[in-house]
C-alpha cells in the first residue's frame, strides 16, 4: 500500500493501488459483456433460441479474449515500469476509460448481426473503439519509455525496441481491420480476432525478477 | 506485485495480478447472479409472487455454491503452481470466460423453469457449460503437471495424484447429469448440486507453508 | 499469496485470496445498490420525479450502511481467526450468498414502497434476508471460537464474550424488525437501521498488531 | 492483511481491508458507468442511432474522468493517513456511498440530455450528489489533521495546508457549476469537468517513502 501518485522519486514501481484499479477495472468489463446475453423469451424452443444467439455468443468470446490480451500486455508493460507520475496516471486513466467503454461496443456488435443489418457501421465503431483504446496504450508506453527515464534501468535496447514492436500490432491490426470492416464486416473482425495468437507468439520479454530475458 | 506474465524462469509462484484478475472474475459472475432476480411487478401480492420466483432462487443458490466450489478448487490447484507461462495464461483466460458466462447460463435455467418449459434444455445448456469450464479447469491441471515441471517440487506423486482425481470428479459429474437431465431435466440438476459437497471431502491436501499434507 | 484452503497447520491467518474475494464480493453487491435506481422516464417534470424516487434512495442509503456494517464486522472477525479449514470456507461461502442477495432484496422493498402497498411482505423478506445472513456471520464467528482452536492465542475470555456479544446484536435487532414490521412496516425498518449506530458502540476490540485491547 | 478496523494504536497506515474495499468501490461505479449505454434498437440507421447517443458519450467520459480523479485524491490523501479510527471508518463509508451514487446520476443527466428537457434539474442533481461527494472527502481530511493526530508526523505544515487547498477546490467548483447550471446548464457541466486538469496542477505532494515533498 505504498506509493503516492506524486512520487516521482523512481524509488519503485506504480503504486499498488494504481495495479488494483487497473486490475478491477479489466476484470469488471470482462465479465460485465455477459450482461448483454439476455435468455431467449420464448422458452417453448428454447434450443432453438439459444442457437439464434450465435452472434453474441461470438461477440462474448472475441471481446473476452481480446481484453484478456490487452490486460496482459498492460501486465507486461507495467511491470517494466518503475518511475510513476501524473501524466502517467492520466493516460492510464484514459486508458481504462477505454477498455471499460467494450461491453458497450461489444453489445453493438452483437446487436447489428442478431438484426443482420448495421454490420458495417457496427464492424467500424468496434474496431474505432479498440483502436482508441490500442493507441492510448501505446501512448503509455512512448510515455515511459522517451529517454528510458521511467522504465526499469536493466533493459537492453533490443528489449525495449521489442516491446515497442508488439504493442503497435495492436492498433496496426485495428486499423487495418476497419478498413477491411468498411467493405466486407465479417472479415474486419478477423483482422481483430487475430490479436489473439498474438499471447502465444514467442517474444522477447522480460523476467522483472531476474532481469534475464526469457521466451 | 512483481512476477512477469512472461516469467519461465520457475523462481515464484504466478504473479499476484494473475490471481487478482481472477479472484476478480469470481467475485463479479458470483455477485452478478443476483441480477437475474427481479422483484415482482404486482406489489399487491408481494407475497406470493415472490414465493413464485423459487426456480431463480433456487438457480441463485445453486450456481453461487458451484461457482464457490471452483473458486475453492482454483485456488488449491494454484497452490501447487510454480512456474507460469503464456500457455497457462492462455488457458487460464479460457477458464475465466467459462466462469464470466455461468451468470447467463443461470438465467437460462431459471427462465425456463419459471415458464415450466424449456427445462430439458436448460439444464443440458447448465451442464455443458460448466462441463467445459471444468474440462478447461483439467487441462490447465494436465499442462501444469507434465512431467511435474511447473508444480512444487515437494508435492508427492500421491499428492498430484490426489488432486488429479478430485479436480476429474467435476466433469464427470457434470456429463452424468447432462445424460440423466436429458431424460428427467431435475434430476441432472441433482447431479450438478452433489458436486458442492466436495467441500468437505476428506482430500490429501497440501499445505503450501509446510509441504507437509493435510487433512 | 500464500495460504491453501486446506491448511489446518494454525500456521497463520485466513488466505488472502479468501478475504480477497470476500471483500470483492462485499464491494460488488454495495455498488449493485445502484441498479436499482432508475432515471425518471417524465424529463419533462424531472425534479419531480427524482423525488418520487425517495423510497428507492432511503433504501439505497439504508442497504448501503447495513452492507457497510456488516462488512466492518467481518473484517473485525477475520482479525481474529488465525486457522482456517473447508468448513469454515463453506460457512463463509453461504455468508457471502446472503451478502450478494442483498441487492435483490433492497430492490424489493424499494418496489413496494413505491407502489405504496405489500410493504409488510416486503419489510418481513428484508429482515429475513439479512437475518439469515447475520445468523451466518454468527455461525462462523461460534464456530471458530468453539474451545478457542481457531482464533488468536492471546485474545482474553472477556474480548471473546465482548466479539460474541456485539454479533449477536445484529440477528437480535432483526427478528424484533420482523416482528415489529409484521404490524407497522415502516417501524420495522427503523430497527433494521438501529444496527448502523452500531458502527461508533465503544467496544472492547482487538488491535490484531499489538493484541492491546483498543476503545 | 493485518490492521483492525478498531485499531487506534497509530502502529501503521489504515488496513489495507479498507483500502481494498475503497478501490473495488471506486472500479465498480467507474465501470458500470458503461451500463447506462444501450445499443441503438434501429439497427437500419445504426451510424445516425451512435451519433444521437452524444449526450450518453459526454456523460460517461465526464463522469469516469471525474471519479477518477477523485480516486487518485483518495489515493493521496490515504497516503497520508496512519492512525485509522471507527469515525473515519464511517466517514469513509459515506463517502463510498456518494462514489457508488454516481453512475446513477449520470445516467439522470445522460437522460435529459438525450430528450432536450429537464437538462437543468439533471446538471443541479449531478453538482448536488458530487458536491455531498466532494464534502465528505474533506470532512475526512478534516478529522485526520485535526491536531495532526492522524495524519503522518513528517508532514510540514505547509505541506497540510496545501493538501487542504487542494481538496477545496472540488466543492468549490462544484457549488460554483450549479449555481451557474441553474440558469445556463451545459455552462454548468463545464464547472464541473474544470475539475479534471487539476490532475496536472503542479502541486506540493507528498512522497510516501521518503517524505519529501515532489513536484
């Protein structure tokens, strides 16, 4: 329970408090998407209506799998992060501002292809959204990283150029994924949905324990 | 608040955001089970609409202690977990979103009795999701215990065994009651409450202080 | 992080996943209060209808420091237990159920005094409701002291009697707003209500660092 | 995990209970803000349908931002804090219950807002239960540096003081925004948002490690 959200002393990492907002937040917007699920009304076919549910069960899996993602590369970059201070708590703010606006994308997603119309725009606010989101990340991490004065003094340039590689996919694949989105939906989502691999791509991380550089 | 969510170096158990991330996806899908009861519209016989509402209450009751349950058992298996990779992170995830999506499967259940239609597949739809939570809840198990690289190594091959067994009773008594509800739709869901009891079974349990096993 | 739900060495407190979760599931189901508030549908007459809502925000108040208390008074428990086992685990499993009702039975009773009638049905569920929790609370706090096995070693027989008697304060004043509100609703609720005071009662606690005893 | 909720010895900061409870408070209502946003139902127009919701959009970026600065004040002047008491337990209590209220009224302004009446009842409601807010924040940071029995023993005096300024400013705002929200309302709202650059004001902070004051 240390750390002030002043200290600029570079004596520790961000606050624990800081991780513990961070953390409910993702955690809260995760589960809140299954909100949007609603029982089928008609429970005379009731299988049937379960079935009809398709598009939101899919929406359900893709936004849970892709914050799931973003939350552990949000773990991965703050734990190389050991200088904390306003700007820093205001973009991450910004940031969570994002991730928790995706049950709401999500439900309009969902919405657009239960209707089978509204793809288009749906597909493109989806994609905006977690571009937004994508780019407020990437903004933390330009933050920290500019002179290396925040993250941890250990880094070699090879890694810090390596975490800067893979947080820009996201909002690469973001982008590119509207664009497609914008003449064939359902492929835009693929754009998005291939985020996902990304947790098992072998990568130059970082053991904050040992410094050492692991797979 | 340290351990990377890339760490294989086997020096500490998974990280703490890790756990918190997920004791915060039990906390919020156990808590938002609530939100499938709603007061009855017609205050002028409270009493007895709210008497009608039992198939939810009974749903209520039934899917907190479920989902207690796993909670308890996730817990005990993490115990034993001392190496951490993408992989069980990945698994991990998938684990949580079957536990996020027991709040809607719930409803489901509840909608149907309620209606006194639909049962048979409500509680074939109950069972097979938290069939595939706890078979997602094994694998993890399974990953984690080849060749006993990433448990603790003081863990007996009893202990593990011991573990093996238990964590195996929840799928099975998940596709037993899948069976039998298909033919009497109640009777599955008796299938799926005996798996709270395992709270008290005497299990080879282990200590994470002492390594030593206990009652 | 350490602490399994077995362990039944005496080794050290409750795990900090258990109160991690417990303390979840306490933050979640206050906040949940909130749902229950819907915005007037008329913005025409607006301040009008906000203060139509005045039995939705009395019981959203009352809820909220009842949930508060209570939850004061877990933490005040907890302090005290140093061993931990599955039985305990479940007892606390079924106090947490009746915590996370709580917001479906502050609903009901908003409803009712909404609509000006079945407020004595109301009022009885709602006492009855957290009564059944507080009789929870006061079967995990008998069961841990029972031939003090559970609880710290230097606490005195009178601490222990002074913990027994402040529990038992909380399922006392229930049954009397039961008993109270079966014949004048709102009557009963003012000694649902009494229970808040309670937070400033000059007890005779426990410092959990010192094992002084405190004001 | 240690420190009573009684605990009056001054051995150590609040519990870290109480901590946790304020930020799982605090991430709840900054998430369910989101809740207050509905998908479109005329799926045809989707595009024009997200555009019309504008007045939903600024509601939840306004209010996330101000409950996220009014966390990382909480943060502050927590870190300041090592002699916890019952009364500050309560007030504490309190003022999460102002926290919990927001994303209902948010979703009051959002309302009016959208139907182009009653935006003046909305913005005074919104100031009003911010402003509750706001004074019970600093009636905490009145009771804890009443006499400086509460607050840490390295803290200059100068250093109180500026924190105390500090905290004024969001009541002070707050009345200002209503007052001039009663005659012009969205001029209101941007009394109320003035409040979130305060995150950037270089103020005279408190490093909870070393003691020294940092930028």
């Amino acid at each position: 329970m240390t750390g002030s959200v002043e200290s600029a002393s570079g004596a520790g990492p961000p606050s624990s408090r800081l991780i513990a907002l961070s953390d409910a937040v993702f955690a809260i917007s995760i589960t809140l998407l299954v909100l949007e699920l609603r029982p089928p009304t008609d429970t005379a076919h009731l299988a049937r209506g379960l079935a009809e549910l398709w598009p939101s069960l899919v929406a359900y899996a893709v936004s849970f799998l892709l914050i799931g993602e973003i939350w552990a590369d949000h773990h991965l970059m703050y734990s190389q992060i050991v200088v904390h201070d306003r700007v820093l708590l205001f973009l991450n703010t910004l940031f969570l501002m994002s991730v928790a606006f995706l049950p709401f994308t999500t439900s309009v997603l969902a919405t657009a292809f239960r209707d089978s119309q509204g793809e288009r725009a749906a597909v493109i606010f989806y994609g905006l959204s977690f571009g937004v989101g994508s780019l407020l990340f990437n903004a933390i991490w330009w933050y920290v990283r500019r002179g290396r004065r925040r993250i941890r003094s250990d880094l070699t340039a090879r890694q810090v150029r390596s975490s800067t590689v893979r947080f820009l996919l996201a909002p690469t694949l973001n982008a590119v994924g509207v664009l497609v989105g914008a003449m064939v939906p359902p492929l835009g989502l693929v754009f998005f949905v291939a985020l996902v691999p990304l947790l098992w791509l072998p990568i130059r991380a970082v053991d904050p324990t040992s410094g050492r550089a692991t797979r």
